[in-house]
C-alpha cells in the first residue's frame, strides 16, 4: 500500500456517492409521497431516510474515545440501522408482497433487537476482545437483518408477477437492491476489524444496493422504454381490438380490461356522458358516480375516491391505481392519455358508425316508401288514362265524323295530351327503375344493336339519315338498357334535326374504356344548357312544339350510363359541321369484351 | 274436328268498371263465335263464382279467366295461388291483364301459374288491340279444358 491517506479518500468518496445516491431517492419520493400519500411511499421514505441517516452518521466526527456520547452515538446508529430491514419489511407488506405474520415477527424481532441494544452496557473498541454477550448479540443482529431483509427482497421480487412489464421489473429491482443491502451489511457487522480496503468494497457494495433501490423508484426513461415493450406489444394488440369495434360496448370490452392490466389497475370502467357505465372490472358503479363536472378533453382528474379519471370527448375512462400505484410516474399517466385518446377515436367511429347506420335504416326506410309508391303509381295511375285512351278509341270507331269543326280539333288534342300523359308514365317509372331492378347483363354488340335501333327509327323519320360506322365495343351490359339508350339518343337526335336530318353514330377506343359518339346536324345545345338537359322533365323547346318527347330522355340515359359506371356529356357538332350536337359516352372498361365492326356480321361461336 | 257446341265462357276479374267494358268490348269484337262473357269484381266473388258458391251457385265454370292483379279483398296473385292448389280449378286457363308491368309482377303471376301475361299499356291506342290479340289467341287458336 503506497499511501494510507488513498483508501480513505475512496472510502469518503464512496460514502459520499451513497449518500448523495440515498437523498436523490428521499427527494423523489417526497415528491411522490406529496402527490399520493399511501403506505408505501411512507415506508420507503423510511427506508431511505434511516438509510440517509446512518451514511450521514460516518460523516460526523464523534472521536472513538469510549466516552458515553460515543456509545450513545453508537447506540442510536444501531437502532436506526435496526429499523431499516423492519421498514423494508413493510414497505413490502404495504404492497402485499409479505404477509401480516412476518410483518409481526419482524415487528418482533426489531422490538427484541432494539431493547438488546439499549439495554447494553458498552460495545467493545475496535481491536477489543468481544465477550461472549456481544458475539450473541451480532450474531442476533445480523441473523435479524438477514431474515427480514431476504423476507423482504423475495416478496418483493415475487409481487410483480402478473403484473404489467414495468411494475414486475421494478419490483424485481427493489428485491434485488433490498438483498444487495441487507447482505453488505450483514458482511460488514459481521466483520469485528475491517480494513480500510475492505470497508471501501462494502460501502460500494452498498452504494450498489442503494442504486439499485434508487433505480426502480425513479425509473430512468432508457430502462422504462427498454421495459416497456412487451406492454407495448398489448397496448397495440388493444389498439387493433379497438379499431375493429363497432359499438361503444365493444370498445369497452376491447379497452377495460387491457387498461386494467396494462397499468396493473386494481381497476378500470369505460363510463358514458350519460353516467351509463359500458363496461367495468373491479369497480362498482357505485364508485363511478360524480364524473360529469367541467374537465377538459384530454385532462386526467383524481377523484374523490383516488380514482384517476381521464375525461375523453365522449365519457371517461377510469382507473383506480392498484397497490403498485406509487411507483407510477408522469409516464403512466401518459401512457393513460394516449390508450384514453385511442379509445376516445374508437368511440367517436362507433357513433359514426351508428349515425350511418340510422340513416341508413332511413334511407332504407324511404326507399321501401318509394318501392310502394312505384307499385301504386305503376298500377292505379296508370288506369285512368288506360280508360281515357280506352273511351278515345271507342269514340273514334263508332262515332267518327260526328263532331264537326274545332269539335274534332278539341278530340284531338284531348288524345294527344292522353298519348302523352301515357309516354310520362312510362318514361317516370323508367327512370325510376334503371338501377333498382337491373335485368340481366350478357354480351352484346353495340354496333348490330344501333343498327337495328337506327332502322326503326329510320322508318318513324323517313327523312333522315342514319349511319352506324367503324368498329364498336362488345359490351356486358343488359339488352334492354342498351335499347333504351340508343332509342333515346338516336330518336333526339333525329327529331331534333331541321330538315333531313343526318345522324352519326360512331365509338372510338379510350385507354380500356370505350367512346360512344352520336352526333347530329341539328340546332345544337348552347352550352349553358347542356347540363341541364340531363335534369328531369327539362326541355329545351316549349312543351307544345311539335317535337314529341316527355323531356326524360337524356335523365334516362344519364342514369343508365351512370348505372354501368360510365358518364355522359354533351358537346357541340363534330369539326366541319356548322350546328349540331354530339352526345358523348364514356364507358369503363370493366364492361368492354372486344370490338366488332359494325359492318361484319356478329359471328356467334357454337358451344 | 267438330266445332264446340257450348258458347265460349270466359270469366272477367275487373274492380275498374271502365276496363271490364273495354275488355268485354275488345273480346265479343274479336271472337267470331258464342261468347259468354261474366264480370266479377273482387277476387272472393271470383272464388265463388269458380267454386259455384252464394250467388254464383248456378254458375257454370269458364273455360277461361282474365285476370286483374289489384283487386279488392283478394288480389289476383292470391286467387291464382288458391286457384292452382284447388284440383278442380287448377286446370282453367287464366290470363293476367294487368296495367302493371313490373318484373315482379310479371315474374310471380307465372311464378304463380299464370298462362300469360299481358300488360294494359301494350297499345297505346287502348286495350281494344291488346286485349283483341288476346282474345282471338285464347279463344279461336288456343284448345281450352273443358272444365270440371
């Protein structure tokens, strides 16, 4: 040994790193004993604080002269070094981590062991022959010390189980730290002369245990994010419950209890803004009542009855600390936040969920209405003008030439109007229909189809002219839209034209889609129009004209391209032609087969 | 082939008394032969007159029924479905006029054991065309049961 004077300043040195070690743990824990007084911040303070005490007691120059303010002095450290392991003893019972029985019997034990001491006549010096008294009584102190501190350090090491990943780590530090303790001080009062070196390994030894103790109470954010994982792993399994629950009693149950256990609550209650409680375990909800006062959003309230209550935009979600309450920190309470805010958002999709669903019902409702309304309209409107037409016909076959002059005229007119009132039935339950009650779809040349349409109506307008040129798609599509469609577009743009009216109907390719053009010579649309020429019973000439038609034709075919996923628009006429208009349709390419010129016939494959 | 010595008796189910005079109108127009044509109005007069009870108890049973779907007390496709369960009416011809042409409709009257369809708004010119092609199908091309 080179210099006597080094290991003392080791062993001042790491005394003082203890007793800095030991008052950062007393500071913390008053703060936390300020925020929640429970019994357990109060015996680990005493833990500390006696602890704080004893390393503060090697600092104080008391000579060792064997006057009686040393043996006082000595008396008090031994007493207050006695407390420790008790103090230990049940900060663990305060958890529930040992049992009455052992709590009592160290109780014992400490009362026995303290009597001893303050009953003694003097301590040997160091160097002393130690009588047989004394031997017995370390031998008791150490034996003391030893079974309470292991008491101690196994019921805590054991108490996390089952608890959420932090609070079993914690607990299984503050074991090992209290073990740590207990046995360097067993070493070193077991030890009648210890040198210096060997007082420097003990105090270190002892400074470790005390570090220990220090790190599960003020849990430094590396080891809580390091021990946070597996919880983490439940909270996103809970998350993803909660993002799949489509009523507010479905997020409790995927909530509550995964709360209760994520924070190792002794409880957790998911309550309503009604005071209705979704769902709760271990709490009454008798408990629950007293919620509704003026939290914001977001805030975590401690009730009344200790509970921490976290106000969401919809209710609360409520949590009463379990025993291992004290050691939660600000972490816990955000952790708290951030599952309140996802059941918050879970909740909030749920009356989404449910305000869709009404209306839904609604409009489920409405259009069961309107299915009863199309019966009705279909059947009873549709009798008068049947009779009308009926009586009309009956006139005109046995009662011809009766009525003279503007007598006839009025007839005329009357059947004209009936004719027409017959046509806006129809074309209104048509309209009605297209998308409701589709019929089936099949494959279907576009091209042979217009050419056949373009015939009949070719033989309605005889002036005109048709054609139906170029290649066409095949489409999947029903035979019977497909002809409404047509008629409508190839009979307006025939009776739309002045004069001899020259009509085109052409497709072309787009991207996978198709094109389907017809096009007239006709006075054309202004385009201020041509939107809402699509809008029903809109015409654009006055209703008396002498061009037929009930004004549903483009609303008709608008929804029958819409219903295919298609859209239409009108244009002006093709380059070249001074007035006209052109319809345009684009077809998805979901329904396009092929294509097929409309000048080969369609060639059918036999099965 | 020997020509039917009974007149052609044909039954008219029609609550709207306009279209039962067209109908009835339409059929003596169009058959050549004897007709004898009765109207009922609601579908349980059409019950009892087919099953020859009350005030139908002397009734002979047609040989063909015109069918209209909306009726009082029993509608059309109620009677068809009573009509084809019971052994001694299912086998009389019924033709469905109805001034509905829902797929529905349509579907369950055959659904139902209609033997044709046909809808009031065919012709626009009225029911005298409609209802004539009808007529002059069922009753000089098409061989009709005698009834039980």
């Amino acid at each position: 040994m080179s210099s006597p004077a080094q290991p003392t300043v080791l062993l001042h040195l790491a005394q003082g790193f203890e007793l800095l070690v030991c008052a950062t743990v007393i500071v913390v824990l008053v703060r936390l004993r300020r925020e929640r007084r429970s019994p357990a911040t109060s015996w680990a303070l005493a833990v500390f604080g006696v602890l704080g005490l004893v390393l503060a007691a090697a600092f104080v120059p008391v000579k060792d002269d064997g006057s009686l303010l040393r043996h006082g002095f000595t008396v008090v450290l031994v007493c207050l070094l006695l407390v420790v392991p008790y103090a230990l003893l049940m900060f663990a019972r305060s958890l529930t981590a040992v049992g009455p029985w052992t709590a009592r019997a160290g109780l014992i034990l400490t009362g026995a062991l303290v009597i001893a001491t303050l009953a003694s006549p003097r301590f040997p010096q160091p160097g002393e022959a130690r009588g047989t008294w004394f031997t017995v009584y370390v031998l008791l102190l150490v034996v003391g010390w030893a079974l309470q501190s292991i008491a101690a350090a196994r019921g805590l090491w054991s108490a996390g189980r089952g608890q959420p990943a932090i609070v079993r780590n914690r607990m299984r530090v503050l074991g090992a730290g209290a073990l740590v303790v207990a046995a360097d001080l067993v070493s070193s009062g077991s030890s009648a002369t210890p040198s210096t070196a060997a007082q420097v390994v003990t105090t270190l030894i002892g400074a470790c245990g005390i570090v220990l103790l220090a790190l599960a109470f003020v849990l430094p954010d590396w080891l809580r994010a390091s021990w946070r994982g597996a919880d983490l792993a439940d909270l996103a399994a809970t998350e993803r419950r909660l993002m799949s629950a489509v009523s507010p009693q479905e997020v409790a149950i995927a909530s509550v209890p995964a709360v209760a256990q994520l924070f190792g609550a002794g409880g957790a209650a998911l309550v309503d803004d009604t005071g209705a409680v979704l769902a709760a375990v271990g709490l009454e909800p008798t408990e629950l009542v007293g919620l509704n006062d003026n939290a914001l959003e977001g805030d975590v309230i401690v009730t009344s009855g200790g509970l921490f209550a976290c106000r969401l935009s919809i209710g609360w979600l409520v949590v009463r600390p379990g025993v291992f309450a004290p050691l939660y920190g600000r972490a816990e309470l955000s952790l708290l936040d951030r599952v309140a805010s996802f059941v918050d958002l879970a909740l909030q999709r749920c009356l989404l969920f449910q305000s869709e669903a009404t209306s839904r019902a609604a409009a489920e409702a409405a259009n069961t209405e309107l299915q009863t309304l199309l019966y009705s309209v279909s059947h009873d409107l549709r009798n008068p003008i049947i009779s009308v037409l009926g009586y009309l016909d009956v006139l005109a076959q046995e009662h011809e030439g009766e009525l003279k002059g503007e007598g006839q005229h009025y007839l005329d007119r009357i059947s004209v109007n009936a004719v027409y009132m017959q046509h806006l039935i129809q074309d209104l339950l048509e309209l009605s229909r297209i998308g409701r009650s589709e019929p089936a779809a099949q494959a279907l040349s576009l091209g042979a189809l217009a050419k056949s349409v373009a015939e009949e109506i070719h033989a309605m307008h005889p002036t005109s002219t048709i054609s139906v040129d170029g290649a066409f798609p095949v489409l999947w599509f029903s035979e019977l839209r497909a002809r409404q469609l047509l008629t409508n577009l190839i009979d307006n743009a025939a009776k739309h034209s002045v004069g001899a009216a020259q009509v085109r109907v052409t497709a072309e390719t787009s991207g996978s889609g198709a094109v389907l053009l017809v096009s007239d010579t006709g006075r054309g649309i202004p385009p201020a129009y041509r939107e809402k020429a699509f809008d029903v019973f809109e015409r654009l000439d006055a209703a008396h004209t002498d061009v037929p038609g009930t004004g549903m034709g483009l609303p008709i075919c608008k929804r029958i391209v819409e219903a295919a996923g298609g859209t239409i628009t009108l244009e002006g006429p093709p380059p070249g032609v001074p007035t006209g208009t052109t319809v345009r349709i684009a077809l998805p390419g979901s329904i396009v087969q092929g294509w097929h010129d409309a000048a080969l016939p369609l060639v059918k494959e036999k099965a | 082939m020997t020509p039917p010595t009974v007149p052609a008796r044909v039954l008219l189910a029609e609550d709207n008394s306009d279209h039962a005079f067209f109908t009835t109108r339409a059929f003596h127009e169009a058959h050549s032969g004897d007709l004898d044509m009765h109207t009922v109005t609601d579908g349980e007069q059409l019950l009892d007159y087919l099953r020859q009870r009350g005030d139908y108890a002397d009734a002979l049973r047609p040989h063909l029924v015109v069918l209209d779907l909306k009726m009082p007390k029993k509608n059309g496709l109620e009677v068809l479905a009573e009509m084809r369960q019971d052994e001694e009416l299912s086998r009389i011809p019924v033709v469905v006029l109805s001034s509905s042409d829902r797929v529905e409709d349509i579907s369950e009257s055959y659904a139902r054991g209609a033997n044709s369809y046909v809808t009031k708004a065919a012709s626009l010119t009225g029911l005298r065309e409609g209802v004539g092609e009808l007529a002059r199908y069922w009753m000089d091309i098409a061989s009709l049961p005698e009834p039980a």
